[in-house]
C-alpha cells in the first residue's frame, strides 16, 4: 500500500495550502490507476508539542514535505527536530515557500537534509506566499494560478512517481534543484548603505486595548513562546513568522522596531514583481 501523505510547518497556513494541494492532486491523479493508494492523514509539525515525537517512515511512504524558507535557508529553529526524522526510504517531495524575495539555497538545503535522514527526494519545488512580515508583499498569495502550478506539478511527478515504484525507471539519486554547494550563510538586511540590520530579537508587542484574550496567538505561536495566562505577550523565541499578528482577528498584535519596518518596506519596494514557483522533477 503506498501512503500519500502532506508534512509540513506553516506559521500562517501558506505552506501548508501548498503542500496539501500537491498531495491532494499526486492521490487524485493516481487512485485511478494505482490500486494500492492511499491518502494518509498529513502531519503538521508547526505546534511545539508535534516536533516532540520522532517520525519514522518506510519504502510504501510518499511525502510531500514543505518549510517556509526564513533568511533564504530552511529555518534554523527546525535543525534538531529535523535531524530526528527517519525516512527509512520513503520517497519525498521537498516543497519551499518563500515571500517573492528568493529562495536561495533553502530547496537544496531542505532536500539534502531529507536524503540524508532517508528519504528518497524525486520531485521538488520552490512556491510563493505573502511575505511574513507584509499584507503586501505577494498578497494572498499562493493564489489560484499558483495552485494550478502546484496541481500540474504534482500530476507530472505523479507519472514519475509511479514509474519509480513499478520500477520501470531506477531512483537515481537526490533531483537536482536551484542553489549553491556549500550552502550559503543566511541572508541578512541591510539598509541602502550596506549596513546589517539585526532584527533577530524582535518581537511583535500587543496594544492591550484591542486583545480580548481569545487565545488563538497562544495556539499559532510554533515556538510556544506566548503562555495561555498571557495571550499576546511573547515571552520566548520569535521566528517572526508572524502568526500572531496575521490571525488575530482584533489585530491587536503589531511591530513597531525601525529596523523591522524598515526591512519591511525595501522589501515591499524592492520585490513587488510577481516570481513564480520553480519546479524540479
């Protein structure tokens, strides 16, 4: 039986959209033709608790595996957990979502941290949401045409996919993907003169006289860095993934560190052409 399933962390459900649309369509393709098919139920590693388990996985497993791409790298908070996976020669579809900047070395990263837990990477892609930090920065995005994208991308690894488990074709090895060997450093923002902006320490403030306490930043929060007796105050590590701020529906959650601003609007300026996903199979 082979088990088509989604694996993903999604701060504010862009990637997840992306991932699950992908596996959706590779079962919807193949079900027809594939008598032993299965859509698994997917597994979101976004809560604290979910990266606690170790997830092991076999030859029968089909993973569509996906990461938002912070500083042009897969997210450096996710190293250990990812470093607990066993892949046990599942084959996998690494997935990067990035905010119309660049995705840089975060595909190649992601797909060579999964063959090196076991898994088998035969088909890849690198996808755009809106950006974290904006509500203009590839807005509503991944939109309709890039979920078209993301179906016809799963139809064609589909046909790869079946061909490699009737054997009709051999698994060749990691599929080539954009970026650079060594990995590079993480990118960091500057401003106009080329100085480093450090917004690492930044974290999003509450204005008090909007929160209701309803909780659902203590629920989003994928470092469990805002407490139930203390919704809205983030009191631990901040990725920024802006959560928080996107899916409170008093919009009591905001920002208000120049740097961060500032970043946020020359990437507003410097990267409002739209960039289309990149597929690789």
């Amino acid at each position: 039986m082979i088990r088509i399933r989604g694996m993903y962390f999604s701060g504010t459900k862009t990637t997840e959209k992306v991932v699950e649309c992908i596996a959706d369509r590779l079962y919807n393709e193949l079900h027809s033709i594939e008598s032993d098919l299965k859509r698994a139920s997917s597994i979101d590693f976004t809560p604290p608790k979910a990266r606690e388990r170790t997830y092991r996985f076999d030859e029968n497993d089909v993973i569509v595996f996906g990461v938002p791409v912070i500083a042009g790298r897969v997210p450096n908070v996710l190293l250990g957990f990812l470093d607990t996976l066993a892949g046990g020669g599942a084959l996998a579809i690494p997935i990067v979502l990035y905010g119309n900047r660049n995705f840089d070395d975060a595909l190649i990263e992601l797909r060579n941290i999964l063959s090196d837990k076991g898994f088998r990477p035969f088909a890849a892609g690198a996808f755009i949401g809106e950006h974290s930090f904006s509500r203009k920065l590839a807005a509503g995005r991944p939109d309709e045409k890039d979920l078209e994208i993301a179906g016809a991308f799963a139809a064609k690894a589909g046909q790869k996919l079946l061909q490699i488990v009737r054997g009709e074709i051999p698994y060749e090895g990691p599929v080539p993907v954009d970026g650079q060997e060594p990995i590079r450093p993480y990118y960091k923002p500057r401003d106009r003169q080329g100085n480093h902006i450090n917004i690492l320490k930044v974290k999003p403030k509450l204005d008090k006289s909007k929160c209701d306490g309803c909780g659902i930043c203590v629920h989003v929060c994928p470092m469990g860095s805002i407490k139930p007796e203390e919704p809205g105050v983030v009191n631990g590590i901040c990725i920024k993934c802006c959560g928080c701020e996107k899916l409170c529906p008093q919009g009591a959650m905001y920002f208000d560190d120049p740097g961060y601003l500032y970043h946020k609007e020359e990437l507003e300026l410097g990267y409002a052409d739209r960039k289309e996903p990149n597929i690789f199979i």
